[in-house]
C-alpha cells in the first residue's frame, strides 16, 4: 500500500495573517480621533477671541465719548479762565493809566490854584502867560479835570470841604436857603469824572 501525499487540491491553511488589521488602518483610526480634537478647539478659541473683540468694539465708543467730553470740558474751562483773565487786565490796565493821570493832576493843583488865582484878580486878561495857561487847562481838560465849586450850591461834605462857617451876606450875593449852603470858596475843588481829587474849600452859612 503506497502513502498518500497530500493533495493539491486542498487549501492551505494561514493562521492569523488575515484576522490581524493592517497597520495603515490601525493608525489611520486614531489619528482622525487626535485631528478632531485640536479643530473644535480652535474653533472655540476663536469664537472667544471674536467675542472679546466685539466687547472692546462696544466699550471703545463710550470710552471715546467720555474722553471727548473730558477735554471739551477742560477746553472750555481754560476758555472761561482766559476770558476772565482778559477782563481783568484790561480793567487793571484802564485803572492803572486813570490813576497815572490823576497823579499827574494832583502834582499841577498847586499849579492850577494859582492860574485861577491870577485870573480871578485880572491878572490873565491878554498876554503870552494868559495863552500857555489856556492851553494847560485845555490839555487838562481832556483827561476829564473839572475845577468846581461857587457860591450858592448846597453844601455836600462829599464834594465840600467846610472852613468856617458864617453869615449870610448882606449884599444879597447868595440868597438864605433852607439846607447849610456855600456862600463863599475860599479854595476850588477839582474832580476827573466822578474821582474827587480834591473837595472843594469853602465857607458855609446854616439855615435861618
């Protein structure tokens, strides 16, 4: 009897080679499971940072207006503190040069006092010292001085300075008044506007 060799018709059989997964699909499994993960990250971060982004957009104007207002408030605060400035030095500057001239003025009363006193005894009738005595009031004149005080006017210790007082004068010169009146000027007064510079010296009479 001869042995039978096996035949080769009959399939062999190959253990493991076709259960066992391929390398390829083993790693190609996890790797779509890693690459999903980090994307929807992404996404998140980037949805976070749009979001900031608008929140900034959104402060920013009201940011910008509070600024806005802050410096126009300054600008205008400066602008009211320049005006006031402004005021204030030219009324210093138009005080300073009043006062400038009314200190002149009151260095030529003595001046003043004898012009008068000369005209007042004829003295300034004609001639060259008449003519420079009309300029020098005139020249005064424009700077407001005013030479006041006559007899007759009411007595205002205000604008009068009373020396004595008296009696009427019989002459008729100033009639008798109800109120203390001036009846005589021993000394004028002069004023530059409503600034006094000197009251005027006279002699009084009171109420009969």
């Amino acid at each position: 009897m001869t042995e039978q060799s096996p035949s080769a018709n009959e399939p062999e059989v190959v253990v493991g080679e076709a259960s066992e997964p391929t390398t390829a699909s083993a790693a190609s499994e996890p790797a779509s499971a890693v690459d999903a993960q980090p994307s929807q990250d992404a996404e998140v971060g980037a949805e976070q940072v749009q979001a900031e982004q608008e929140a900034v957009a959104d402060q920013q104007p009201a940011a910008d207006r509070d600024l806005a207002a802050e410096r126009l408030a300054d600008l205008q605060r400066l602008q009211a503190e320049y005006v006031n400035y402004k005021r204030r030095v030219d009324r210093d500057r138009a005080l300073v040069q009043e006062r400038a001239a009314q200190s002149v003025i009151e260095a030529l009363l003595p001046v003043l006092d004898d012009i008068h006193g000369a005209r007042e005894h004829g003295d300034l009738v004609d001639g060259p010292f008449a003519a420079i005595a009309d300029k020098l009031e005139g020249v005064l004149a424009k700077f407001g001085l005013e030479r006041y005080g006559e007899p007759g006017e009411e007595f205002d210790p205000n604008r009068h300075e009373a020396l004595m007082h008296t009696a009427w004068p019989q002459d008729g010169s100033v009639s008798s008044a109800g109120s203390t009146t001036v009846v005589q000027v021993l000394q004028p007064g002069y004023r530059a506007g409503e600034q006094i510079l000197r009251a005027a010296r006279v002699a009084v009479a009171d109420p009969e």
